[in-house]
C-alpha cells in the first residue's frame, strides 16, 4: 500500500473528520504573522492548525495530497478563508516569494527544506513542529525513524533561514502529550 493510499484510508476514518486541538506553540508562533497575510500549510491534515490560523485573520492555503483530509479541512474552515487544495508537497501549485509564512505540524520530509525559503517573501516565517526520536518512548505517535527528528536536527535543516524561537521538549498542550521539536525561522532574504 502506498502512503498516499495509507493517509486516504486514514483520513476516512472517523476520528480524522473533526480536526483535534492545535499545538499552542505553533499557534503562539503565528500570531505574529500580519494578519490578512497569506500561509501555506503543508500536509494539513484535517485543518486543524488551518482553522485556527483563519480565525485569527491570515489567510491560509491548507495542502494536502488526501482528498478525504482536504474534505474535513474546507469544514475546519468553513465561512472562514481557509481553501483547501489538495497537492502533493513535491509538486505545489505555488510560484517563488509567493507566501508570507509556512506552516508544518507532525509531518517531515527532509527533501523539502533546502527549498522552503523560496516560497517566503523576504521577511516571511516558517514555523515546524514534529516529533522527535523521544517519542519512541512514548505509547503513541510515529515509530519508523525516518519520521523522526534527531536531537537538534531541526535547527539545521532550516538554514538559510534566520532562527527566532526554537524548542525541542516533551509537550503537554491540548493537542496531547508528545516528544517535538519546533522551530520558527525567518526568511532574512532580499527581494
């Protein structure tokens, strides 16, 4: 089975057509996006951090290769300006400088980042969370390493990016105790 037939079945399932609570970090970090600025969020999943982010006043591109994920995520975000798009994150829709920030929960694919500041405007933010290898410690989450963040690998996949806040901790928030690292960097590129 391959994994874009994995996640389809997956999204399917019930649990998958609410989204669950946001991280709290990931959405402290985007509070300082301008509002009405226009974000990408990759592998969005059932909209969950999309939603929120439109409630705050951004803008946002929820991407998704699951049609079933992008289904639940025009829900999240119903009467709000969220537009969900389903896409593959290798073959985005999207032109350079295109985006005024990037965000990415609980999904790594490490072919993305040397091309992620592309898409940002000089001054443009990426924040990422995703569990670290400590998580194999816990009962529930990933488990194939390769999903998986080494200790302080985060911090050096993001360059060139600027770093402004960092952590990589166990979590307890409303979206659950888990093993993350998290960033958020800026794109001191020029225009």
């Amino acid at each position: 089975m391959t994994d874009r037939a994995r996640w389809e079945e997956r999204h399917r399932a019930s649990v998958w057509f609410e989204p669950g609570a946001p991280s709290e970090w990931v959405l402290q970090q985007a509070a300082s996006i301008p509002r009405g600025a226009l974000v990408a969020e990759l592998a969005a999943g059932p909209g969950r951090h999309a939603a929120a982010m439109a409630r705050a006043g951004l803008r946002v591109l929820a991407l998704d290769f699951s049609l079933p994920a992008m289904e639940a995520a025009a829900r999240a975000g119903a009467g709000l300006a969220v537009h969900a798009i389903v896409a593959d994150v290798h073959a985005l829709p999207l032109r350079e400088r295109a985006l005024d920030a990037i965000v990415c929960v609980n999904f790594l694919d490490r072919t993305l980042f040397p091309t992620l500041h592309r898409w940002l405007r000089p001054g443009g933010r990426v924040i990422l969370e995703t569990y670290t290898l400590r998580q194999l410690a816990m009962p529930h989450g990933p488990r194939a390493p390769a999903h998986l963040l080494a200790a302080g690998e985060l911090a050096t996949l993001v360059g060139p990016l600027r770093i402004a806040a960092q952590r990589d901790a166990l979590v307890r928030d409303a979206a659950g105790e888990r093993y993350v690292a998290s960033i958020a960097a800026v794109n001191a590129g020029t225009p």
